[in-house]
C-alpha cells in the first residue's frame, strides 16, 4: 500500500561517478573538502522512519553531479548566478569545480540523473493521492553552521532548525505544530531563512492543494563534526528528536 508519506533526500550522497570524475577540474582532495561542505551529512539516517509509514527518496549521487532542488531554467534559479544552478561550474567559494557543459553534456546529465528522480517523486505522490486522497512530503535537509561564500542569506544568528514553507502547500496549523514541537524539544527555530521553500512535483505545484510539504533543515553543529564529517556523541539524540517528529507529522495527515 503506497505511504501517505513521502520523504525527500536531495543532498544527502557523496558519489561521484567515476565516468564523471574527469569533469572536475579540482584535486582529489579539494573535491573531498566540496563535498564536505556542500552534502546534507547523513540525512537519510536522520530522517529514517519505517517503510510503512513513509517512502523515502534519495538522491542516489552528489549535487555537484547535478542538484536535484534547483530549476531546470536558470532564469528561475537564484543560484545559477553564483554558477550553482542545476549543473555546478563553481565551488561553494566561487572557485572553478568544472567547465561549464556542453548543451549535449547538459542534457545528458539531466536525463541520467535529474528527470529519473523527479519522476519517481511525482509518480509516488501520485500514487499516494490515489490510495489516500492527500499526502506530505518532508523535505529532508541538513545546513552548515555558518554561511558559505555562496549563500544568499550571509546572516550569523543561525538556529538549530531552519523549517522551509510553500504559501500553497504548507498548511498553517502544520507549521505550527512543527515549530511548537521543536521548540518544545529545547531547539531554536527559524522559518525559511537561512533557506526557503518545500518540494512539490511541478505537476501538482500551486494546482494540489491536497499535496503538502515541508522543509526541515537541522543545523549540522547540533550532529557532525563540520571539519570532519564525524558523527557527534549526540548524533542518535538528535535523529530521534527528528525522526519523532517526522513520524508525528505523516501520524497527523493520516488522522485528517
């Protein structure tokens, strides 16, 4: 029976296809200082719930492959400016990471990666509006403590939990609730800042009222060594605060 959850893992790999290795123009190990910084550590263990009560979708390589929550059209992508659009030519710091692609390389890397994992999240929400007549999709996130060169919002005051919003498909009493448990568990919280938004499938975008989502970032000070990419002694304190309240959310839209 299809969930009436759905959890989104954009960020969370670190694979690098070796045919696509060529494509860098940084060392080894400046590539494994990138992808330190740029991937949402471990979110996928974060945010684990039983299957039955959620299908969890991942990202299955690094965003600097291509990032599967950026526009395809970079007129609509604030971040292509910084040469972070769907497709990275530039480091978190402005750095050159790749020449930028061919219009045949482009469209090679949005059918392999982009697409298949766009698919699969409309085809899931799809299915669950059929079994269910609504669903929630959690959008599963991790930010670094402090702001990267690249970050639009450059502010230092960063919160423990960034919780991102749709005017249409986050309903206001789900805001609420999440806010008010998170709050609840000793966590500061911010809404949409440093980062904005909840994934929807553009099929069902501001046309779906039935289809809500939400964002969830966990400050990664609270988890990881930043440095490192280390587990913190806290990391199963942390995961259960969020997996608790993952688990809550899908629980209440189940009721509804």
């Amino acid at each position: 029976m299809p969930a009436i959850g759905i959890l989104h893992v954009p960020h969370n790999s670190t694979v690098v296809p070796c045919d696509l290795r060529t494509n860098f123009v940084l060392t080894e190990d400046l590539l494994c200082r990138e992808i330190l910084k740029m991937t949402d550590w471990y979110t996928s263990e974060l945010f684990s719930v039983p299957h039955d009560e959620a299908t969890t979708i991942c990202f299955p390589v690094s965003r600097l492959i291509v990032d599967p929550e950026r526009f395809l059209d970079d007129d609509f992508e604030p971040m292509a400016v910084s040469g972070m659009g769907v497709i990275y030519t530039r480091t978190a710091d402005g750095r050159p990471l790749r020449m930028a692609p061919s219009p045949a390389e482009r469209d090679a890397l949005i059918s392999r990666f982009y697409h298949p994992h766009h698919q699969m999240l409309a085809n899931t929400v799809r299915l669950a509006l059929n079994e269910h007549g609504t669903c929630v999709i959690v959008d599963c996130h991790s930010f670094p403590s402090v702001a990267l060169p690249c970050d639009l919002d450059q502010a230092p005051d960063r919160r423990d939990i960034c919780i991102g919003t749709d005017p249409f498909h986050t309903p206001d009493w789900l805001l609420a609730h999440v806010t008010a448990r998170f709050v609840e568990t000793g966590l500061s919280v911010d809404v949409n800042r440093p980062y904005s938004g909840a994934i929807v499938p553009a099929e069902y975008y501001r046309r779906q009222a039935a289809v809500s989502s939400i964002m969830i970032e966990v400050n990664r000070r609270l988890y990881i060594d930043e440095d490192t990419g280390e587990k913190r002694a806290g990391f199963a304190d942390v995961a259960h605060v969020v997996q608790r309240l993952t688990r809550e959310i899908i629980s209440l839209f189940r009721r509804r």
